[in-house]
C-alpha cells in the first residue's frame, strides 16, 4: 500500500511539474515581443561561447594561395579577341608544304590582341623563320604548351617567365614569319607536353577541338 502511494503522489508531483513548466513556457513565449528576432538570439550565443579566431594567414600565406597551380588545366578560350567560336574554320589536318598543319590559323585584322588561352607562364619568346614572332605558354600544371605565332608584336612587357592570366593580352595578330602580308592572322597551336617538359617538343592535339565550348 505505502508503495503505490509514493507511486501515486511522486506521479502527480511530476504532473504538476510539466504543467508548471508548461505554464512558464508559455509566459516566456507570450512575453516575446512580436518583432524580437529568437534565431538571432541563438545565433549569437555560440559567437559568445567561442570568440572569433584571429586570421592568421601572413600576406606571403595569401600570395602563395592565390597563385597555387591548379589540378587541371583550364578551359582554353579562343585567343584572339573578339572572335567567335562560329568564325573559326577547321584547318589542322590542311596540308601545308607537304605536311600536316597541326594548327588552327585565326584570321583577324592586323594589330588585333592575342590574349592567353589559359594561365600559365610564358616559357619563350621566340623569332623563328617559319612562325615569326612567337610566344610559347605552359599551362599551370605544365601539362599543355600554347604557341601563338606570326604576331605582330609582343605586349609591352612581356618576359619569359611572365605568368599570364586567362584572357591577358600577351601581343598582338600580325604577319611575321611566312605568313603572307595581305593575310595576318595567328597561327596557334597546342602540344601535349612529353615527361621532359620541353617547349619545343610535343603531341600535337587539334586546338578547334579545345576551344569548342566558346569563349567564357
Ligand atoms: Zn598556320
């Protein structure tokens, strides 16, 4: 007998509890003004529990994020301003004094600016017989090399080494080299880089093929 009482008087102090609880709840919620903010306050509360931490990233930190190579290369866009993707002509598999091309020729007019078709350092700035002036271009995780040929001039400047930005200007559409004079255009091409990582040295891989996606 005595136990269930104590059953019974502990059940019904537990009862009253949760009603006075309740009743409290419900004070506490009506005394919320109408345009007090509860998610705010909740907020707030772990910024007071844990302070914010300080920054502790040193500029040099910063500079070496900011120029981190990236794990694939980006998409090349077609590198002479201006140019859409439907102005351009399939000619890398042309024969060209008795061999494959292995280029994709933009016709622009003279003095147009030729931008990086990725970012990347430039590796050399080159005057050949055949290509004029020339720069050539590693991507950044020196997978690819870009070669922009019969340019008019370089960007002023330009350096090997000078690391370029998608989209840069790097020079501009000209005539040099065996190009005919009547006809400037830039002559590009994209070469698979081998293991020894050699500018001059390359798969040679269709660059219309790249850029199909357009300009970004
Ligand atoms: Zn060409």
């Amino acid at each position: 007998m005595r136990g269930s009482t104590f059953a019974a008087f502990a059940l019904g102090f537990v009862a009253g509890m949760a009603v006075l609880a309740g009743v409290l709840w419900s004070f506490g919620a009506l005394r919320t003004p109408a345009g007090a903010q509860p998610q705010a306050a909740v907020a707030a509360v772990p910024q007071q529990a844990a302070p914010p931490q300080p920054i502790t990233l040193s500029p040099a930190q910063g500079e070496a994020e900011r120029s981190a190579p990236e794990p694939v290369p980006g998409h090349p866009i077609i590198p002479v301003q201006g140019i859409a993707a439907s102005q351009l002509t399939d000619n890398f598999n042309d024969r060209r004094d008795g061999r494959r091309h292995d280029a994709l020729d933009i016709p622009a007019p003279r003095g147009t600016p030729v931008i990086a078709a990725v970012e990347g350092n430039v590796v050399k700035l080159f005057h050949s017989k055949l290509g004029g002036t020339t720069v050539y271009q590693f991507d950044d995780s020196r997978t690819y090399c870009y070669y922009y040929a019969h340019l008019e001039r370089y960007a002023t400047g330009l350096a090997e080494g000078t690391l370029l930005r998608q989209a840069e200007v790097l020079g501009y559409v000209g005539s040099t080299g065996n190009a005919q004079a009547n006809a400037p255009h830039l002559h590009f091409e994209v070469h698979k880089l081998g293991p020894e990582k050699k500018w001059w040295q390359g798969e040679s891989l269709d660059p219309l093929k790249l850029l199909g996606h357009g300009p970004e």
